[in-house]
C-alpha cells in the first residue's frame, strides 16, 4: 500500500514546483523568439557589481533593455549584417574575449597568490628600501668638465640651488635642483651608490656619471625609513602579484603552444 503524502509535504511541493517553473521561464518572447531568463541575471550581476540595488525598477529597465536589444539584432540578422564577414570578426572576437575572461577568472580562483607569498614580497620590498630615507637634490650637466666646473664654484661658495638653474634635468631645476624624500632603489646605481656616501649638507667632489648624463650631488637631509604596514599594502600587492602571475601563465602557455 502506497504511503500518502502529507499536506505539509504537498504545500512544500507546490512551492518548489512552482519555483522551478519561475526560474524556468524566459525573461520575454520577442517575435516568437525567446530571450532566455540567464541574459537577465547576467546583466542585473553586472549592474549590482557597479553598485545598483537589485529591485523591481532595476529588474524591469533591464529586462526592457534586453527586449530592445533583442528586437534590434533580429533587425540587423534580417538585414543579412551576420553574414557580412567583418561582422562575424567581431562576433569572433567579442566571443573570445568573455571566454578568455571566464578562463582567467576560474584560473586565479584555483591559484591564489598566498599570504606567505604576499608578506616575503614585502620583506624583500622593505629591505630594499633600506633602513634610511635620503633627500638629495642634484645639478644634471652634459660633459665631466661642466659637472667639474659646477663643483668649483661650490667650493668657492656659490649655492647649490642657484647653480641647478645650469641643470638639464628640467624636472627638479626649478627647484633648485631638489628631488624630494627617496630610498636608494629608486635612482640609478651609480647615482644611489654615491648618495648613500654623503653626509647631510655634503656634495659630490667628483662628478657622477649615469645614462643621463654627469652628476653633481648635495645631501639635503637623512631620515629613517617608515615602511607602509603589511595590512595596509596588501591589497595593491597582492592585485599586483596576482597580475604577475597570470601574465607569467600566460607566459607559460604561449611558450607551450604549436604556432606555425
């Protein structure tokens, strides 16, 4: 003998099916065609991304919208443009694209940068930054014997600031030649190299030579180094790893692929 259902499992029943058949239905029909409900939850995902409230008017503007748009791209395959082969490139490649997306966002779900990763990334950041802060500024000159001549006038008292008027560095010249609050990494070696040698208030008396060109190089003021806190960066670092890493499998795959 076959077991009744209960009401209360009956009621429970209904509801799902019902359910079921809501989540089944399309969003419209347009001309006899059916625009498929997953079109809506795409567009109204993407419109909560950007910071809209998921509510009637929303679900109403974005489902005339794609009634619009569905009655436009039977126009246009009316009109035969899907088969112009142009039109069909960038079919193409708009179709490439969003699975090029999907494929890069499942691919970083499964290979997260970790936090171990993060913080010996920043370790390795922090030392590099040294243990000091400098704030040099600096007169840029073509040739040696400009850069010689420079330091010659210093020596006989003229100011430092008032010499970089000669500099061809025409980002700090008219500051008088100063290049603001910076750890070693960020300029050139031989620049870094001889910066980290001077004392406050000293300057090259020789000149430096780089890519750029001869140097001449005053010490304006030292201080210690205060690093950002490990929270406080981790968010740009690990967006920045990230990007690392992806960017290397793709790297990876390109190396991998047969191209002829």
């Amino acid at each position: 003998m076959k077991a009744v259902p209960s009401r209360f499992a009956l009621t429970i029943l209904a509801g799902l099916t019902a359910l079921a058949t809501h989540a089944a239905e399309p969003t419209a029909t347009v001309n006899g065609k059916i625009v498929p409900s997953a079109r809506l939850e795409v567009m109204l995902s993407e419109q909560r991304a950007q910071g809209a409230e998921d509510n009637p008017q929303l679900r109403e503007a974005v489902r005339e919208e794609l009634i619009r748009r569905e009655v436009l791209a039977q126009e246009a395959t009316k009109a035969g443009l899907d088969k112009k082969a142009d039109v069909q490139a960038q079919m193409d490649l708009a179709r490439q694209a969003i699975l090029i997306r999907a494929y890069l966002q499942d691919w970083v779900k499964s290979h997260p940068v970790s936090d171990a990763d993060l913080r010996k990334e920043y370790d390795q950041i922090v030392a590099r930054m040294g243990g000091k802060e400098y704030k040099p500024r600096h007169i840029l000159v073509e040739t040696e014997q400009a850069a010689q001549d420079i330091i010659a006038k210093l020596k006989s008292g003229a100011k430092f600031e008032e010499l970089a008027a000669q500099s061809i560095d025409p980002g700090s010249k008219e500051r008088g030649g100063d290049l603001g609050w910076a750890n070693p990494g960020m300029f050139v070696k031989p620049f870094s190299d001889a910066m980290v040698k001077l004392e406050k208030g000293q300057y090259t008396e020789q000149p430096v030579k780089s890519d750029f060109g001869f140097h001449v190089i005053q010490m304006q003021d030292i201080r210690p180094t205060k690093p950002p806190a490990f929270d406080e960066v981790k968010p740009q670092l690990q967006q920045r790893m990230q990007q690392q890493k992806v960017e290397q499998h793709i790297v990876d795959l390109r190396a991998k692929a047969e191209v002829k």
